[in-house]
C-alpha cells in the first residue's frame, strides 16, 4: 500500500486513537524512566511537551489536518511524521519515536527508551 493510499484510508477517528496511544505510551515510558526528575513532563489533549532542566523543550503534536504527528526539537527544529502500517515516518526515513529519543538523549545526558 502506497502512503497516499494509507493516509486516505485512516480516518479521523483512528488517526486520533493512533496518535493518543503513542503519545501515552512514550510519555508514560518516560514517567517511568526519569527517576532522577531530570525532565517535566506534561501530556494532554493529543500534546506532549518534555522540558529539560535547562529550558530545552520538545514538543509532540498530532496534526489533524494533514494526518501528521509533528515534533518540535530544540536539537533539529520541526518535524512532520506521516502515519505507515509500521509507525510513524519521515520522508528521509527516520521514525518516530527513535528521533525524538535519540535527540533526547544527547541533550539529558542518559538513555530513555520507548
């Protein structure tokens, strides 16, 4: 299935549910991870915003519109993912979460995980 095909077969609803659930999932794996508090996580109405101790600060967004999943990164500036049968993907490839994490990981000094 062509990406075009994907995106016009997912409809609003799922794209919500899609976008909610791994959005949940990586803000609760982070909760988890950072026993040290070295984060401030805050998760809400399909956002999710991870600011570090020096101000630093991501930001995850679903984009209804255009059925993307939108990364703010203070490391790599904006980002605008589009939905596969295998997650979430950039035109060059990268996925997320892996590039949210990597570039999260480089400015906390530690590993998190998904």
């Amino acid at each position: 299935m062509t990406l075009k095909d994907f995106m016009a077969s997912i409809t609003e609803t799922e794209f919500h549910d899609r976008c909610g659930e791994d959005i949940a999932r990586l803000q609760d794996a982070l909760e988890e991870q950072d026993t040290a508090g070295l984060l401030d996580i805050d998760g809400q109405d399909g956002m999710l915003t991870v600011k570090l101790e020096d101000g630093k600060t991501f930001v995850v967004s679903r984009h209804t519109a255009a059925r993307e999943l939108w990364l703010s990164s203070p490391v790599s500036g904006g980002h605008h993912f589009r939905p596969t049968d295998g997650g979430w993907v950039l035109p060059d490839g990268r996925r997320f979460p892996q590039m949210f994490l990597e570039e999260l990981n480089r400015l906390a000094g530690r590993e998190f995980h998904d």
